[in-house]
C-alpha cells in the first residue's frame, strides 16, 4: 500500500511537470503545428495518468477502461486535426 | 486485479466524458470557420490563471486518491484529514474561477460577446457545476463512516462512498485538462 502512495505522488509530481511543459510550448514554441501537437500529446498523456495512477481504471469493467483511454486518444487526435484543417485555411 | 462488475459510477463518467467530447468537437468545428475571432477572443483569457489552476486540481486529485489508498487500509481519520485537504485545495479552483469570471464581466465580456464566448461561459460553466457537485461528495466523505449505522455496514458503505467519490472528483480534473487546452491554450501566442 505504501508503494500505492508513492506510487500516486510521482504520478502527480509527473502531472505538474508535464502541465507546465504544456504550457510554456503554447508560450514559446513559435511553430504553431508543434505547439498545438505538443498541447495535445501532453493533454491526452495527462489524462492516461490520472485514469491508470490516480482512477486506477484496470479495476473498472475492461469495455470501459479501454473506452475511457479511446476517448483521450480520440479527442486529443481529432482536436488537432481540426486545428491543423483549419490553419490550412 | 480485482474488477468491479459494472459500477454505476463508471457508466456515469463515460457518458460524462462523452458529453464533454462532442461539446469539444462542436467548439472545434465552429473555430473552423471563424478562426482570427477565436484566437482573437482567446488572448483575452488569463492561461496563467487557467494553468494555475489546472495544478490546483491535480494537487486536490492526488490528496483524494492518496484518501482512497489508506481508506482501502481501514485508516479512515486519514482519510477524512486527506479528503478535508484536498477539499482546502480544491476551494482555490472557485476563488480563482470567480476572479477570472469578474475580470471578463467587468469589462463587458459577456455570454453574448461572441461565439467562442458562449463556448467559454458554457464549458466553463458547466464544469464548475461539476466541480460544486464534487466539492459537496468530498464534504459527504471528509464526515467519514456514518455513526448512524452499524460499524461494520457503515465501514463498507463508507468505502463505496470513497472509491465513487473519489472517481467523480478525478473525472473534474480531467475534463478541466482538455477546457484548458482546447479554450486557453490552442489560441495562445
């Protein structure tokens, strides 16, 4: 069990580090493809955190976790490609 | 691992998520076609803020899955002391949230300012009733095991109460990863 917790604070150590790599790509990364590529990677890995460390989603019915992780993977891809049709103009 | 059979909370985060994906597609496809008044409108908000605030959740999540950890072990003082910091957290999200909603009314930023306004007021919005829906649950579990049932049904109630609690207020720092994404950092400089 003490693994488990420390288990959950590297995981949220992880997710501080990682939000503010997001956010500093939005600020800084000139390349707007790469930023907005990068916005969403970290966004979808963030969230595949949460679901196994924090939601432990191995314990939810299997359709669901897999779902859950189609979901990110899903909004994050379709996010950016929208993004990207739209920047082609 | 064990496995839940088909715990109503799950069903319910899915469709949960799922109604936040197509809000998310249909903000996306509207951007489509007005793209220079999106970023445009975009600018205005305070990712600062939204980032902050961000980290602010994450921190609250993981004091509610630490909870839910030594909940499982039987120690429920801590996990009431755990579940009344993550709620302590969690308060910042609100103060921070209600500055950032002051900031745009008062110089006339309303719902009706543009598209991607109504987009921001109505997906913000929207979680931040989620968020009071999860903040009064964390309250219910920072009680710990009812004193009004026998010890031994009002631990094993207690324990179902924390693990769906728990998934709830993990599911509101979720959501709020792709808002501030999708809101405040696409249109970003």
């Amino acid at each position: 069990m003490t693994g488990k917790i420390a288990g959950a604070r590297n995981a949220w150590l992880l997710l501080l580090a990682i939000s503010a790599v997001s956010f500093l790509a939005a600020e800084l990364v000139g390349e707007r493809h790469v930023a907005i590529g990068a916005i969403m990677l970290i966004a979808a890995a963030k969230i595949a955190v949460i679901l196994s460390r924090f939601m432990e989603v191995e314990r939810a019915p299997k359709a669901i976790g897999r779902y859950l992780y189609g979901w990110t993977i899903g909004v994050a891809v379709i996010v950016f490609a929208m993004w990207w049709v739209a920047a082609l103009g | 691992m064990r496995r839940e059979r088909a715990p109503a909370i799950w069903i319910f985060i899915a469709m949960d998520c799922t109604s936040f994906g197509v809000l998310f597609l249909v903000f996306m496809y509207e951007r489509m076609g007005q793209v220079a008044l999106f970023d445009e409108a975009s600018h205005l908000l305070n990712a600062p803020l939204g980032f902050f605030n961000a980290c602010v959740l994450i921190t609250s999540s993981w004091l509610v899955a630490w909870a839910n950890i030594v909940g499982r072990e039987g120690r429920f003082d801590e996990a009431r002391r755990l579940m009344l910091a993550g709620m302590a957290v969690a308060s910042i999200f609100l103060i921070v949230k209600v500055i950032e909603y002051y900031m745009k009314l008062s110089v006339g930023i309303t719902v009706k300012t543009n598209a991607f306004f109504l987009f921001y007021y109505a997906l913000t919005g929207v979680h931040l009733m989620h968020y009071l829906g999860g903040m009064v649950i964390l309250a219910i579990l920072a009680q710990g095991p009812s004193p009004y049932l026998p010890a031994a049904e009002a631990k094993a109630s207690y324990l179902r109460w924390l693990e769906g609690g728990s998934l709830y207020w993990h599911m509101v720092d979720l959501l709020w990863i792709f808002i501030f994404s999708i809101l405040y950092l696409i249109g970003a400089r």
